[in-house]
C-alpha cells in the first residue's frame, strides 16, 4: 500500500501505516439466495445495518443483508456485479470497515478491514478501482478489489472529509470537508497515485458534492448556510453561489444535467433547480430528514431517502411529482442502482 503524507496538524503517517497491517483481515458471510436477474434499487438502512435489495418495477424487498455498523454510502462496479459499502460506523465508536456484497447472489462476499483508517464515509467506482473518504483519519484511500488492499491513501488535512466525487476523465478527486469550509482537490495518477492537492474555500459546513455531466461544474451546498457553491472545474474556482434552502444535505444532476436536485433535511423537502437558469422550479415534500438522493439511469424517475421517516420517496422527473414510497427499512440513506 502507498501511504501519502497527511497535511495539516492533528494527523500521524504511523496510523495509516498501522491501517496496512489491518487490511489482511477477510470476513466472509454467506447467505442463500435466488440470483438477481434484473435491475436494481440498492438502499443502505444504518439503524438496520444492512442494504435491501429492491425491485424498483414492483417496488418490493428482494432480500435484505448484513452490513458493518451503520452503513452510508454505497456504490456498484462498472459490471453491476459488486456493491462497495462504507461503515461509519456509530456514536463514539468508529467504523473501520467496508462490505463487499455479490448483488446477484445476494451474499456478503468480503469484509475489507481498514485498522486505522476510520468513519469510511463516500464512496465512488472509478476504473475498477473504489474510492473512500475516511473522515475520522482526514483524508481519502483507494481500494483494489482485485488486488483486495488499499493501494493509496492521501490526507486532506480538512476537518469532516465526507463526501467524493471523480471526474469522468479519473484526472481529478474533490472531498467536502464540513469542518473545514472548503472543497479538497486532488490530482490523480493512475501509476503514482495522487498528486498535487489544494482547497477551495466555501461556504459554512460543505457536504453536498456532484458533477455535472459534463464535468466543467462541481456544485456543493453548504448545510451550515443553506447555500451552493458554483465551482468551473477548469479554474477551480468558485464562479457563482445561490441560496437553495435551510440544511442542503444532497445535491444530484438530473440524468439530462438540465436539472438539479436538492435534499433538505431541515424542510423535510426536495428542491428542484433549473441548471443553466439556476432558478428554483419546484419543491415537494419527501418525509422528515431526507437526504440520499439517487436518479435511475433512464432519467424518469428519482429516489429520495427520508432517513427519519424510514421511507424512500420515488418521483416521476417528467411531472416533477411524488407518485410512490417503498418502505426499506429503519434509517435509509445512501442508495445505488444495479443495472439499466
């Protein structure tokens, strides 16, 4: 594994050497299970500790499995075979690992063990490769399935690096770091792992993160604020901030990038923006706290977790209105889909 220097104070290049010695460690649970032939609506549930596998046709339970303690964030190899899950883990007890489930044979497969590398939080497949924040340790690593190690872990030296993306080009990471006001930046290589990192400065609390599909923007919004961020990712630089409600948690571009949707999880409501105009078009109510937002890949319909509510609305992106819920557990958040 490559450990790369933390920056700033408060962080030790002795505790990410302590997380290689961890990641040996392979857990494997196995559950009986008819295969998945289909599409698929994947949904963490963190007071359950586990995913659910949903029909999004019939909008039914396939199977429900095991995770580590409190599950966030989830996402699918590129053949939709695998799901990457980060741990969090809960109260003052740090999660430390990352569940590997086989969708089709809905199975636990693996458990990555990360030692020191603690609170694995966003999480992103890139190249056959996974990407995490590790917010208890300030800084982001990198997982190879194949090879089942982390090959590289960079520190942001920000406080509360929760959130990721990757540029469609995989030459560029971006964190939110809520502690520190500002968005991390990092240079990627595919040989040397990642390279030059510097900050953008935000607004108050940064979480939100998503890139339009074109990748010349980053919006993030600030739940401290209620305001986003306008990043041109050519610059780097923040080019335009607008107001978009009380506690933005999540932000998603629509599948055409005409749209933008926002969770907010003090309103209890979901926001929609117009991209170019940046002008609110509509809002409707989602349940108490909703974050996770996640769009099918078709573009007609969009998935809102109401992490207190205990249900995922599901709304129709033609006539921009709530047409059902499916009730996956206690405690939905992160969500991904398997499938077209």
């Amino acid at each position: 594994m490559k450990v790369y220097p933390l920056h700033g104070r408060g962080t030790a290049p002795a505790c990410l050497m302590a997380a290689a010695l961890g990641l040996l460690s392979l857990a494997l649970t196995l559950t009986m299970a008819a295969p998945v032939s289909r599409s698929a609506l994947l949904v963490l549930n963190k007071a359950d500790n586990q995913m659910a596998i949903i029909d999004p046709a019939t909008r039914q339970i396939i199977a429900r499995l095991p995770t580590g303690e409190s599950p966030h964030e989830v996402t699918v190899s590129a053949d939709g075979r695998l799901a990457f899950i980060s741990n969090f883990g809960a109260g003052a007890k740090p999660g430390h690992t990352l569940t590997v489930i086989d969708i089709e044979l809905q199975k636990v497969v693996r458990t990555v063990e990360l030692g020191a590398l603690l609170r694995p939080h966003g999480i992103v497949e890139r190249g056959g490769k996974v990407y995490f924040t590790v917010e208890g340790s300030r800084a982001v690593a990198r997982y190879d399935p194949q090879a089942d190690r982390v090959d590289w872990v960079m520190g942001t030296g920000q406080s509360g690096t929760h959130m990721l993306v990757v540029t469609p080009d995989q030459k560029k990471l971006y964190t939110t770091n809520m502690g520190s006001d500002t968005v991390t930046i990092m240079e990627l290589s595919a040989a040397a792992g990642p390279g030059k990192i510097s900050h953008i400065n935000v607004g108050k609390g940064p979480e939100a993160i998503d890139l339009s599909a074109d990748g010349r923007e980053l919006w993030v919004a600030h739940r401290g604020d209620g305001e986003l961020s306008i990043i041109d990712t050519t610059t780097d630089r923040v080019k335009e901030t607008i107001k978009v409600g009380r506690f933005p948690i999540r932000v998603k571009f629509a599948a055409d990038g005409r749209r933008v949707l926002v969770s907010d999880a003090q309103t209890g409501e979901l926001a929609i923006f117009d991209a170019a105009s940046r002008k609110e078009i509509k809002r409707l109510p989602v349940g108490t706290s909703p974050v996770g937002i996640l769009i099918a890949p078709d573009g007609r319909r969009a998935f809102i977790a109401a992490t207190e509510s205990d249900k995922v609305s599901v709304i129709d992106l033609e006539s921009l209105t709530v047409v059902g819920t499916i009730a996956p557990g206690r405690g939905p958040d992160g969500m991904a889909w398997r499938g077209k």
